[in-house]
C-alpha cells in the first residue's frame, strides 16, 4: 500500500515538473518593451522635455530625483522587473539613456486627444498618444540605421536589435488626463458624447503601432480618478448622491467606468482585425479600488491621506514646493513613512502602492484574457 501510494506522489511529481516545463517554454521571453502613456508611467520624459521633478519625488527607492512623479518606482518599473528587464529610459532624456531593451514615450499630462492647453496652463502635456507614436515611429528608424551603420559594440549594446521590435511587448497607460479635461471643460453629457472619438484616437494608435510591427499589447485601462484624494477633497460638502460606496466622487468614476467599457469593447474588436497579434486588456480600475477597499487590511492608511504636500482649508502647496501662508513660507514635504500611503501627492501612487497594484495585474488576474504578462504574447 505504501509503495503504491510513494508511486502515485512520484507520478503527480513527474506530471507537476512537465506541466510547468511546458508553461516555462510557453512563455514570452520579450526581449523589450515600449510604453505609451502619461504620469501613471512616465519615467522621466515630462522631467527632460520642461521642468526636472524635485525632491522629495523619488526619495523612497532611487535616493534622489527620477523623472517620476512619485516616491520612488511606478506599476511599468516593476512590471520591467517582473520581465527581468532594466527600468526604462525616457525617449526624451538623451543623457545616459540606453534602449537596448526597450522605450518609454509616455510624459506626464498626456491625454489621447489632443488637448488645446498648454502644460503651462493646466499642465497638458503636448506629446499626446498619437505624438508618442510619431516618436516611436522615428525612435525605430533611426536606431535600426544606427545599428546597421555601427562599427563598435559599444555603440550597438545601447541600441535596440532591430528584428526584436517585432518580439517586444508593447503597454499602453493613458486616458485618465482625458478625463480630467473633460470634467475640466465639458458638462458629464458632452463628455460622454467625446468618449467615442477618444477610445477611436486609442484604437487608431494601436493600429498604428501594429502596422511598425508590434503584436503583443498590454492595454490598462483608466484608474479610479474620483478616489484620488484632491477629487475627493474638491467636494467640501458632499450631498447625497456625490459620493458612491466607497466614498469617491460617483460621477468621476461613473465616467471612468464608461470609458473602460468602451474601451475593452474596442480591444475586442480589434482583436478579429489584427488576428496574428495579441491584445490583453488590464483592468486596473478594479485593481485599484480592490486596494482602497481592503487599505487598513493591507496596511495603509484610508485612500484620502496624502505623503507629500500641504493642504489645509484653502491652502494647497504641492509635493516639494513652498509658498508663503499668513507671512510664513511653509515647505510641502514629505510623511515619515511613505509605505503607509496609497497617495504620494493627492494625485499620484506612492511605490508602496504601485508595488501592491503591480503583483496583482502580473498574475493575469485583472486581464481579459486572464493571463499573466509573461504569457501576454501570441
């Protein structure tokens, strides 16, 4: 009986290390990845192309400014980590910046429709999504004329291997700043009328990129932006109906949600008409409030605490800024403990959430397909 019972546990044994030998050869290997998107997972573009961030951003992790408007590291840095790949440059930073494996064209303030503001106005970025993709149209060309025409190593080991575009993973990381316009210089139903032209702009940009050869697409799509918490401090005396559940504002995130919808219908969509390529869509969106919703379980603070800034009453400084208040210049630092906030700036996600928020989207249980981005190849 136990020499039949040791057999069976070799057999489901010998069984478990061919099913996961077979998922290890299954998996993508992607050698690069190209990402598309705003502040969300911009790694220092907004920072070279106008102002550099300043500290506090980037004390967390890097010891010092980054690029990103954070602690410390992004959802796109530990997605890079989990494929074993180095942090991304930023496409505009030309000092230091090496592509072998990989871009990043995303800018803070970007939105998928062009926006006719300025980023010194309400802080639009110009490189919307189809200017991204102009760049990545131009950044493939050049450096696969500079690959061939190079006669040292030196030079090709910062460079792309041309045949490996094709073999990259392409994310994309926008829309929460249409959003913001859209609250911003539209009533809810002029907004919802634009949704339709906008989740369009997004399809045409996977196109695009589809035809420069990329087939494999990691879609997120658009947060929570009514739990972040300068929407909700934005409305002082809420009444019935301004907040939902989770006490974020309901329209913001009805909005956020009707986008999505739209979205993921068009991700399907182009689905049966790039059959040969592979588009994952991420839903974030519930990644996100699952964290808001169980913060205290998972050992931060509730969603409407901020790490770094000064807001009191009408007095708003932003994260690492000073401004002077009743004759006292007061510094908008950062909190002791970062780890403990879900917001590093009243906008943005602190490391310790990008983190959380990244172990969970991996594993492919907020895709559709539901499968992890190691398999998010064809």
């Amino acid at each position: 009986m136990k020499m039949k019972m040791k057999m069976k546990i070799q057999m489901a044994f010998t069984v478990a290390s061919i099913l996961i030998s077979m998922a290890d050869s299954r998996a993508c290997d992607f050698p690069a990845v190209y990402n598309f998107g705003d502040s969300n997972s911009d790694t220092g573009g907004i920072s070279a192309a106008f102002y550099p961030t300043i500290l506090p951003c980037g004390e967390t992790f890097f010891h010092k400014t980054a690029g990103r408007g954070c602690d410390g590291r992004l959802i796109i840095d530990f997605i890079a980590k989990h494929l074993e790949l180095p942090y991304l440059s930023a496409y505009l930073n030309s000092i230091g910046a090496n592509f072998r494996h990989g871009a990043n064209f995303a800018t803070g303030g970007s939105t998928i429709r062009r926006q006719n503001e300025s980023v010194f106005e309400n802080g639009v970025s110009p490189f919307s999504l189809d200017i991204q993709i102009v760049q990545f149209r131009q950044f493939k060309n050049r450096t696969i004329d500079r690959y061939l025409e190079a006669t040292d190593n030196s030079t090709k080991s910062t460079l792309p291997i041309p045949e490996e575009f094709s073999k990259a993973l392409f994310t994309i990381d926008i829309g929460q700043n249409d959003l913001s316009a859209g609250f911003r210089k539209m009533t809810n139903d002029q907004f919802r009328t634009a949704i339709p032209d906008i989740i369009n702009e997004f399809a045409i940009a996977i196109e695009d990129l589809y035809k420069e050869g990329a087939r494999a697409f990691w879609v997120h799509n658009t947060g929570p932006i009514g739990c972040i918490p300068v929407a909700i401090r934005g409305i002082s005396n809420p009444v019935p109906g301004d907040l939902d559940q989770n006490g974020c504002v309901k329209y913001q995130n009805d909005a956020a949600l009707e986008f999505n919808r739209q979205l993921k219908e068009r991700v399907i969509k182009l689905r049966a008409n790039l059959s040969d390529a592979s588009l994952v869509y991420v839903d974030v969106f519930a990644a996100k409030i699952k964290l808001i919703t169980n913060a205290k379980e998972e050992g931060f603070m509730e969603k409407g605490a901020i790490c770094c800034g000064y807001h009191e009453g009408n007095d708003h400084v932003w994260c690492g800024n000073k401004k002077i208040i009743n004759g006292n210049e007061v510094y908008a630092g950062s909190c002791d403990d970062p780890f403990k906030f879900i917001s590093w700036d009243g906008v943005h996600y602190t490391e310790a959430a990008n983190h959380w928020i990244a172990n969970q989207i991996v594993k492919g249980s907020f895709s559709d397909p539901p499968i992890p981005i190691t398999h998010a190849c064809r």
